[in-house]
C-alpha cells in the first residue's frame, strides 16, 4: 500500500529535487511539488517524477476568477498528478470551476480536488490580527471546509489540529491533508500549528506533507522511514 506521506520537494532546480531523491534512495515515494520547483521547470518535472512512479500532489494553491481556474485546471488535469488545490477563499463558484476543468481536462483518473483552508504558517494574533477576523482561526478553517465540500472539492488542506474537527462536519471520507509535519526533535521553522506524524493522525489527518525534517536531515532516508513507522506505529498502538 502507498504510504500516505508526501515528501515536500522545496528544492529551487528539478535536477537538485530529482538528485536528492536518487542520491538518497527514495524510489517512488509520493511528493508534493509546489510553485517554487513547478515555475521553475513546469511540466517537464511532472513527467520526470511520473517516469520513476512517484505519486504526485502539485501544490500551487490558484486562486482566481473561475473561469481562469477551471481553465488553468483543465490543463493542470491533463498531467495525470494524484492531488491538485486551490485556495478555498476563492469561494464555492471558484472550486466548482475547478473541478469542472478537472473533469474536462483528465484522460483518465480525475485528480483529487483539495483546498487549502488556512496556511499552517498562520497563527491565531496574525489571523485576527492582519485579517480582522472575528471568528478564531480553527472556526474559520471549518467554515471553509464545509464550503469546499458543498462546491464538490474533495477534501481539504489544513492544520493537522483541525482536521478531527473538520471530520466532525464533513464526514470521515472528506480528506484532510496535513503540512506542518515535524520529527520530534525538529526545527519549527516559519510553520506555527505543527504535529508529528503520530499525532497528526490520531487528529484525524489522512495523508501529511513532511519537508525540511527529511530534506535537511543528516540521513533523509532514515528519517523518511522513522515518519513512515511513526504513522504505522499508530496502528499498532490502536
């Protein structure tokens, strides 16, 4: 069975993402790319991983007029990835259109429609804060991920501390998609609502994006195979 942690390649070049994974033997392990590789190298990265069997979730987050989004998803479709998002703050008419152009544009499996709630480097003053939110932070990932499910998306990204709530509104089959995963022992970085893998799945999340605990440890491998037993681990302990 695939495990169910994306590896995040954050490098600037495809030849630097595509040496870590060999140099370090992660053979078809599932990985997100996002805009920093994408933008960089475009389509061309996609193939590339596609051709070593790795699953593939193309984190670039759009946000725009639907039908710009459905445009823009229609040819993104046409790459054969596993998971694509955009901003749920688009709104429903956005995420319809973007599943539509994902419906029009895939040749064979649809990808998976996920969008993000809110960015885990968010915390609770810079959201109230800079936004003028008056709900909290959590509430309004919620909000967002009821809205998402109602426009057809088919799951969401969020913090790994609201996913067993958002599975309380949105049913257990609505994916939950947690970054902010860290090793215990790493650094937070610019990431605030973090978990381990552990407990990023006893909150309820589905599928994790884990990236500088891996890409910067002295042995990636290792410390790929040690969030893959955590998770396992889990079970075990179920």
């Amino acid at each position: 069975m695939q495990t169910p942690i994306y590896l995040a390649l954050d490098f600037p070049t495809g030849n630097e993402a595509l040496h870590f994974l060999d140099q370090h033997e992660l053979e078809e392990v599932p990985v997100k790319v996002g805009m920093e590789l994408f933008y960089r190298e475009g389509p061309q990265i996609i193939y590339q991983l596609k051709e070593k069997n790795h699953p593939i979730f193309l984190d670039l987050k759009l946000h725009d007029i639907p039908n710009t989004v459905k445009r823009a998803m229609r040819n993104l479709a046409a790459l054969d990835v596993d998971i694509v998002n955009v901003h749920a703050l688009g709104g429903a008419k956005m995420i319809e259109a973007a599943k539509e152009g994902l419906h029009s544009g895939a040749a064979d499996a649809v990808p998976k429609l996920i969008s993000v709630t809110m960015l885990t480097s968010m915390d609770e003053h810079t959201f109230q804060t800079d936004l003028q939110q008056p709900k909290t932070l959590a509430a309004y990932a919620r909000h967002l991920a009821e809205l998402s499910k109602r426009a057809g998306a088919d799951g969401v990204v969020c913090s790994p501390h609201e996913a067993a709530s958002i599975k309380a509104v949105c049913g257990e089959s609505f994916l939950t998609v947690t970054p902010g995963i860290r090793l215990a022992g790493s650094a937070q970085n610019d990431q605030h609502r973090i978990a381990t893998p552990a407990a990023a799945k006893k909150m309820g999340a589905d599928y994790l994006v884990i990236g500088r605990s891996v890409t910067t440890a002295d042995n990636p491998k290792q410390a790929y195979n040690q969030a893959v037993q955590e998770w396992k681990n889990d079970d075990n302990n179920n």
